[in-house]
C-alpha cells in the first residue's frame, strides 16, 4: 500500500492503482523505494516531489519515504510514471555545518545531541544511544547527516542506526545489534537462489591512515602508536601471504586518536576477502507467522547449505522488486558489502566534494629579529607568541651574536637644590712621616739696608709715689784732695712724687745686614693627626648637565652566555651561535605538545654586552578563525 502526505505531513492520496511498488533496506544507510503510476492516473497530480510516501509490505510498516525523481515512460507498449523515492533520514541532508565546529571530551550523546540540535527543521529528535565514548570530533561545511554517521566511526564494536518515522519529530536511535541467531535459510525449505563472491583484492592487512593537512604535516598515528604510523592485522598478514597496504586518507579527521580507531575499524572489516552472498530467498512468514523466517535487514540468519559448512552471517540488505507481483520473494545481501558500512551513500557521494571544502592551511614560515642591552643582571628577554591555529610546529630555531655594548649619550640632567650629607667614620688618626736627615738652606742677597720708622710724638709718663731714700757716694777731686770719700744721704719723701713726660720724636732705625746663609737641618720625625667623627654638608644649587648625543660602545665584550628557554637552560655557553633547536626545551601540555600562547628565551651575558637574535619558525597553520578584514 501507497500514501502520498503532503510537507505538513497530512495525507493526500491512497494510490490504489500503483504497481512495481519495491523497497531497498540497507544497514546504516539510507533506504530506497520506488513505485510507478499509470500515466493516465489522476493522482499522478498529488505525487509531488518532495512529499512524504508511507510504505507498507502488506500489513507491515517498512518506512516513510520523499519523493525525489520521477521518470514518465509512453510508448506504444507502455505508458507509466515511476517515482524514486529516499528515506526521510535523507532530511538531514537539508541542513549543514557551515564553517568550523568542534566537541571535545563529551559523551556519544552529547555529540548527537549537539548535531541534532543544528537542524534548520527540527524533524529529528534523539532517542536510544546505547553507547558512551569520549572521542573528540571536528566538522566543516559537511552535512548534518554525514556528520551523524560519523560519530560512531571509530567505534571497536558494531553499532546499528534504527529511526521511528510513525510519530513526529522522527526519532533517531544508536543501538547495538543483535547478535544471536533469529532466522534461518536452509535449502528446501525457503532458499530460491544463491550466489557467492569472494574478492580477495579487497584484502588489506596494513592502513596507513591520514587525516588532515598536507606533506610532513598531515596527521598520522604515530603519536598515539608507539611511533608506528599504521595499524595491521598480523593472522591476515600471515593467512594472505605477506603484507598488503592501503594508504587512507580522510581529512576531516584532525585528532590522532580518533583517526587510528577508524583505521582499526577499517582493519578488522579489510583484513578478510570481501565476501558477499546475494541470496533469493521465500518470505514464508506471512504463511507460518514465525518469527525464525521473517528475514529483515540487520538479523543474524544462519545459512545451512550443503556444499558449504553452516555459516552466521548478518543480512546486510533487504529488498523486494515488487510487493504485489511478487509478494514472497525477498532479495538479500549476506556478509559484506563492497561499500564501507560506516558510510551513508551521500557521504561517499560528498566525500570528495567536503574534503575539498575542508580548510586544510599551509606550512608557514616566520622570523623574529631582537637586539638589546644585556648583562648578568638584565638579561637579554625574547617573548614569542605561537597562537593555537598553529596546528603543529616543525621547527623552531635560535641564532645569536653578541657584540659590544652601546649606549647613546654620555650625561644626564641634574635635580637642582639637593643638600647632601657625608659622614666621616669618625675618630680616625692619620701619620705622616718625614723623609729623615734633610736639611734646607736659605742665603741672604748681602749689603741690604733695611729700616724701621717709630711712630713718633709718643709720651710716656711714670710716677714714684712712696717715700725712697738715695745714697750716693762721690769722690773729691780738684779743690781739697785731703778730703776723703764720703756718703751723702737723701730722705725723699713726698718731694720725690712726681712723673717724668718723655717725647720721642718720628724718627726711623737703618740696620746693615751683611751677605749670610741660614742652615736648617730636619731630623728623622712623624706627624700624628686625629680627626674627629664629623659630617660634611654639601649643597648643590638649581642645576643641569648638557647631554652629549651619540654611538658610544664599550672596548670589552661577554665572555660566555647562558640561554633559557621558558625555564630550562640549554646547554650552550659561547657568545655565538646558529640555529640552535629550542624545541626540546619549550613548555609541553602533558601530551608532549608544545604549549600555545606566549614563550619566554633569555640570553644572559657575564658582563655588559649587546645580543642581536634571531628566532625562525616553521609552523604548519590552520586557514580557519578569526574574521575576513
């Protein structure tokens, strides 16, 4: 039966009339169906594109379909509409992630979530996740519904994808599929025909897996792998004869770890001939109503044939031609598919397109030129910035010269009215002692007259004011030589007090100084001197000092250096040196990654020098961020 529902989703038409009504279900992909009209039916007019066809194989449900092409057939022996129809899981088709979007350390959930949640229609709710990872994820410009199919791509175990179209918003589930044995095909009883293939060309037991960027800066697994950069599979290697490579690449993939479990889900489906049973087989459940002969895509069916051993395989795609015409025949795949499962059709279809859409970047070179004053207490300071596009950083390289100090004036200005006091130490006695033995001789120039002048008119006046008595002896001579000496004597008493005036008038004194040496001799002696604690205040006016302009550079240069890189010294002592890998020596996040944002190189000399640095890096950096200015 066929019901045509409009874009609300209301019913329009019954096709009563439609013939060829076929379906096609396939594991984790989308689902087909296809029906024709007579050309001349009227309700060719309600088979719009793009409107809804419910689907059902007798009484049971199969899906809910659109419309997308339709091919109008008239010739003489025929004349009919035939319609193409798409799962609605196609709707998420409509929608995409435009630009950048990353998650990062949240659930399997979390992730659908955060898809499911970008619809531009809200058709899709989410339902079942029967699975919890931590995987990290990044798309760009891709679909919605590729986006969603590749969440569980690096799972280590299988995982089905089932949806429920009857209520709406549809609900879309991530279950675990089943895993016993539900139906049988045996022969004689419901097998009609059957057809193997075995391609062992398809046998890959070595996957070199690539992700994003381009040459030594594409991502590989050798950081999450012990350094090896692809994943094998050993019994295949020795079962098939040897190692056969594959190279796979899928850009999209930006984290290691990530990339290296799909590569091990690829492994374990490659690692075997693809083998593929394409069985006709009779739908007997509508005759027995048992459930061991419903035969439904993603059951696990055990095929007992006779040429072959009993086999569990799980069908992988079921699909009926003709529902009316030919109501029991049921046309299945067994085993693998010659398709990558994890894959929808229109992700292989866009596979190409969005790894071209992918912003991919370029390996990136820079230069960091510095030249500065250092010494053994202001060392020469390098500040690098390597912002986080830089997706990963190849090299990192310092080249050095160190070189006289310079400086450019010679004076600076004075600060006027400052007083300053110096101390003695106080108490200090300083000796001096003479050479011993010397003499010194001065000699006159000889018959030089030299004279000295009085004041003149100068009175001095003395007084005698007690009594005094004089004697005075005289001896006769002349008149009477027979008189003999005598004494007379004089009592003065106050007729003796009285003063004498004496004048002295200007007058001056001439000496003769005939020509004469003088003759000194100085002993052998010391001079001790004892000074005091003291202070000596010293003030200095309102002032400036003129400065001298110019390249003055010092006569001497550093001996040795020592380098720094954000803490950790390298061992690298000369004042000279050329692409010196610091590498080893910048901080790292605990994955051993160099850490973004600002690092710190320091040069310090032993004495005043000059250090003219360079710092090359090469980096490889992602062409996404930021804005278009």
């Amino acid at each position: 039966m066929i019901k045509i529902l409009n874009q609300n989703r209301q019913y329009v038409a019954y096709l009563e009339n439609a013939f060829n009504i076929g379906y096609e279900k396939t594991f984790n992909q989308i689902w087909g169906a296809s029906f024709s009209l007579p050309l001349n039916d009227p309700k060719n007019e309600e088979c719009k594109a793009l409107y809804y066809v419910e689907v059902y194989d007798n009484e049971e449900y199969i899906g809910l379909f659109r419309i997308v092409p339709k091919r109008t057939v008239k010739n003489e022996s025929t004349e009919m509409v035939t319609y193409q129809c798409e799962h609605v899981l196609a709707t998420l088709l409509d929608s995409s992630l435009f630009q950048y979007h990353e998650t990062y350390n949240i659930t399997t959930r979390e992730n659908l979530q955060y898809l499911i949640d970008q619809q531009k229609q809200k058709h899709w709710k989410l339902g079942t996740v029967d699975f919890t990872r931590y995987f990290g994820y990044k798309w760009e410009n891709e679909n919605l519904l590729s986006a969603l199919f590749s969440v569980p791509k690096p799972f280590d175990v299988q995982y089905q994808w089932t949806w429920d179209t009857k209520s709406y918003p549809w609900t879309l589930n991530l279950v675990a599929p089943e895993t016993a044995v539900t139906c049988e095909i045996r022969e004689k009883k419901n097998l009609i025909g059957l057809e193997l293939e075995e391609n062992p060309m398809g046998v890959f037991n070595r996957i070199y897996p690539l992700g994003y960027g381009e040459g030594i800066n594409q991502l590989n697994i050798a950081a999450v792998n012990n350094g090896v950069p692809y994943v094998e599979d050993a019994e295949s290697i020795a079962e098939y004869g040897g190692v056969k490579e594959y190279i796979w690449v899928d850009k999209r993939f930006e984290d290691a770890q990530t990339l290296k479990a799909s590569a091990e889900a690829l492994l374990r489906e490659w690692r075997e001939p693809i083998v593929s049973w394409r069985i006709s087989a009779a739908d007997l459940s509508s005759i027995t109503g048992e459930d061991i002969d419903k035969l439904r895509m993603g059951r696990i069916v055990r095929l007992s044939l006779k040429e072959y051993s009993t086999t569990d395989l799980r069908i992988m795609k079921e699909s009926k031609s003709d529902i009316k015409g030919d109501p029991g025949n049921v046309q299945l795949e067994v085993g693998n598919l010659n398709a990558d499962l994890g894959t929808t059709q229109a992700d292989l279809q866009r596979r190409q397109q969005i790894n071209e859409l992918y912003a991919q970047g370029a390996t990136n070179i820079s230069n960091f030129a510095y030249n500065d004053n250092a010494d053994q207490d202001n060392p020469a300071e390098i500040e690098i910035y390597l912002p986080d596009e830089m997706v990963k950083v190849n090299k990192l390289f310092l080249s050095f010269k160190t070189d006289k100090f310079r400086a450019y004036e010679r004076a600076i200005g004075g600060g006027g009215s400052i007083v300053k006091s110096t101390s003695s130490g106080g108490g200090t006695t300083a000796t001096s002692s003479s050479g011993g033995g010397s003499q010194q001789t001065s000699s006159s120039g000889g018959g030089v007259a030299k004279s000295t002048a009085a004041g003149g008119g100068t009175t001095v006046s003395s007084s005698i004011s007690n009594p005094t008595f004089f004697a005075y002896t005289s001896t006769p001579v002349g008149i009477n030589p027979e008189l003999t000496s005598h004494i007379h004597a004089i009592e003065v008493t106050d007729q003796m007090n009285h003063s004498h005036n004496v004048t002295i008038q200007a007058h001056s004194h001439e000496f003769d100084i005939p020509n004469h040496s003088h003759t000194v001799t100085i002993p052998n002696h010391t001079h001790t001197v004892t000074i005091p604690a003291h202070t000596h205040d010293i003030t200095l006016p309102d002032h400036t000092h003129e400065i001298q302009f110019g390249i003055f550079k010092l006569n001497n240069t550093p001996s040795k250096v020592t380098i720094t890189v954000d803490g950790n010294t390298v061992p690298y002592t000369a004042t000279n040196g050329d692409k010196i890998n610091l590498i080893p020596y910048l901080s790292k996040d605990s994955e051993g990654k160099v850490n973004r944002g600002w690092h710190k190189v320091t040069i310090t000399t032993n004495d005043l020098g000059r250090i003219n640095a360079q710092i090359y890096t090469q980096f490889f950096i992602q062409s996404r961020g930021g804005g278009n200015f």
